[in-house]
C-alpha cells in the first residue's frame, strides 16, 4: 500500500495577487493494525502456520514479534518483514504454547507501537527433527577443556537430550542422553585435554524424540595448567629436633584458592592431618602436638578453580626427642630376683612420647643374654639357669630415634 501524502500549498503575493510557489508533504503516522490470522484466542493452531494481517494505512512495512508472554520477545524479537502483510516464521513455531503477536505498522517518518497483541495456542507439531551443533562445529580441534556446547534452535521440541561419548562413536559416556532443558547451549562437566568426543543433541517434545540424529566430533587442546606445589619453609626438609608445638608455614602460591595438607607419621599415611582444607593461609599449627623422636612427613596441595597441584615434593623432619638421660632415667638401675615378692622382674615399661621396638641385655662380656619387647620383664636365669650377681647392659631400639645403651645391677 502506497504513502497517503498531504500536500500544502505556499502562497505569496505579488501585485495583490496570490501566487502558488510550491508544496511541502509529510508522511503520517500509520494506522494500527493487528493479526487476524490466526484469530485472537484461536487454539490448535499449527506450528508451521503462516501469520497474516491487513494492511494499514500510511504503512510502507511491519515489525513483527512474538513471544510465550504478554510483551515477550523470545520467539521473535520486532523482526522487519517489509512491506507484506503475512510472514511464516523460519522454522516452526513453539508447540503447545500460548503465544503473543504484535504486528508494528511504520513508514519513513514514524512507527505505531501502541497496537494490541492477540494471542493463540499452537498444536502439537509431530516429534521434532534433528539440530545441528553450531559450536564447537564437526572435526574441531584444540577445543577448551570446559567447552559449551551449543545447537540451533528446533521450535518443534520443548526440550533436548544430550549424549557425549569419549574416545570413539560407541566409546564410554560422559552424558547419556541428559535432558538438558529447552536452551540453545550447555556446560557438560569439563573434558579430559587432549581427547577425542563425539557429542549429540536430540530434540523432543510429547510426541517424541528425533531418531536417527548424527553426532558432532571434536578433539580437546591442552587442560589448564594446574597450580604449583607449595614449599614448606619451616621446619624446612630433613631439620631435626622440631618443637612438638610447631606450626608449620609453606611459601605463598599467587593466584590459587587455598591449600589442602596432609601430616603423618609415614609417606601417605595423614595419621596426624589428613588432606585438610585449610583455606587461602600459608600456614597450619596441628591440633596434637607432634610425637617427639619421630619423623613427619608433610604435603602439601594448592587448588584453584577445582584444579589441584599433582606429584608435589614431600617433605619431612624430625621432632625432638627426650634427652638419653631422660630415658635412662625411667630403666630400673637394678633387681633383686629372690622370689621374696619384692623386685624380682628387670622391666622396662613404656616412655612417654618414646617408642621402644626392642629391648636386649648382654652380659658384662657382651654376650646377648635376652631380647623381648617393652612391658616384658627378665627374672635373671639363662637357658633356666639362675646368673649370678652382677653389672648387665642394656640396649633399647627407639624408633625414629638413636640407640640407648646402660647397665643395671643384678643382686641376689
């Protein structure tokens, strides 16, 4: 329909007599109009309809949108059709939806945006067919470890279902046809780096899901670098005689989330601080104090975006042990074994803090006599034989800690 043009007339005068000099035109706002098909409040409306409207007066085109709510925009966003009056949406319109239309008449000097919007619901259209993955595209590679994965829209289905296989077409599931909602795009958990996938995504709606649909390949790049391994500083590696009491404090990584620590008695073992979270400090004071003469061996991780450090050193020292005259202080420096009821047993009992592995006594002559545990007691016979009186030494295997040697007296 052609642009309705007003045309004024300029006059002046010359001689007393009026004289037309010229014209000036102006286009008008154009008429509303709206969809008449199909009609407001129509239901079962096919999803491949075709929208039409009659035209408006002053009009030279139209905008149109729709969308699943009044005022929405999310099927079709104020889209110029020209100068028709009736438009098919590129592929079909949302099944079984309540749908609003507005139509926007405009020439070259103004637009009528305050027309109504109709509404119908649409129809089942049949089980939708396949989309095509748009991003990453079929034979990609170097793809980033947390790739979305996006797809052109099909307003046949209301939701989509994802298969991701690993390695090869029929290889091991990553996703195994996860709904994965009515969107365009999805996060799946991250890929391995440097891995081959093979990914499809199968439109459904009540009807059904497409059947038959091919899957897109693509070849993952190198993950993230993981974070770096944390040194530990103090005790620095291999010290000894560390406080039973002491905290320990590695170097700060920049950029990462926190540590995580583990502490015990032998590699592997967290027996003392087992793979704790201690948050973004560069420090951990353990809540037991540390066994004296003992080797601790520490690790410790650094984490940043769920990335943790791998292979990183363990270290490890020794806490200080009780002095050997502190231990000799707790061996009995003799016995009486008369069978009077009094001191008949040498007996070395268990030491604070001190782990004995073995206890031996020899004869003055170094001859070993007897070899038994702590908590075993000795009442002075030797292959059944009662020895005699006389100076015996003692030997006490320590673990983590050096040898203890001293006599005692045997007395009958």
């Amino acid at each position: 329909m052609g642009m309705s043009v007003y045309l004024e007339p300029y006059f002046r005068v010359m001689f007393g007599i009026f004289v037309l000099t010229g014209f000036s035109c102006f286009a008008q706002t154009p008429e509303c109009t709206m969809l008449s098909l199909p009609a407001d409040g129509a239901v079962d409306v096919p999803v491949d309809t075709t929208l039409e409207w009659p035209a408006a007066v002053n009009a030279t085109g139209y905008r149109v949108t729709i969308g699943r709510s009044p005022n929405g925009t999310d099927v079709l966003d104020n889209f110029d059709v020209g100068n028709v009056t009736e438009y098919r949406p590129d592929g079909n319109l949302p099944p079984l939806r309540v749908l609003y239309v507005r139509i926007v008449a405009y020439n070259i000097s103004s637009e009528n945006t305050t027309c109504d919007e109709i509404s119908f619901t649409t129809t089942t259209g049949g089980i939708p067919s396949c989309t095509e993955i748009i991003n990453p595209f079929n034979g990609d590679e170097l793809v980033a470890y947390n790739q979305n994965i996006t797809w052109i829209r099909n307003f046949n289905a209301t939701g989509y279902l994802m298969t991701i296989r690993v390695k090869d077409p029929d290889g091991a599931f990553l996703l195994n046809r996860v709904d994965v909602g009515n969107g365009t795009n999805f996060k799946p958990p991250d890929f391995e780096p440097r891995t081959r996938y093979y990914v499809t995504v199968i439109p459904f709606n009540d009807e059904g899901a497409a059947g038959d649909c091919e899957f897109t390949t693509f070849t993952t790049g190198d993950g993230p670098p993981l974070p770096e391994c944390p040194i530990l500083i103090d005790p620095i590696n291999n010290a000894t005689g560390v406080s039973t009491t002491t905290a320990l404090h590695w170097e700060t990584i920049e950029k990462v989330d926190g540590y995580i620590v583990s502490i015990g008695t032998s590699i592997g073992s967290g027996d003392i601080v087992n793979n704790q979270d201690v948050g973004n400090v560069d420090f951990i004071q353990p809540n037991v104090e540390l066994p004296k003469g003992t080797r601790i061996y520490v690790q410790i991780n650094s984490y940043v975006n769920g990335l943790q450090s791998e292979t990183c050193t363990i270290s490890s020292f020794v806490v200080e042990a009780p002095s050997i005259e502190a231990i000799k202080e707790q061996v009995p420096l003799f016995f009486t074994p008369n069978n009077d009821g009094h001191n008949d047993i040498w007996m070395v009992n268990t030491i604070e803090d001190i782990t004995i592995t073995k206890v031996s006594i020899f004869n003055r002559y170094g001859k070993l006599i007897k070899q038994m545990e702590v908590g075993q007691g000795w009442n002075g016979t030797f292959s059944g034989q009662n020895l005699p009186s006389d100076s015996y030494w003692y030997q006490l295997d320590l673990l983590n800690a050096p040898i203890v040697k001293g006599y005692f007296l045997l007395k009958r």
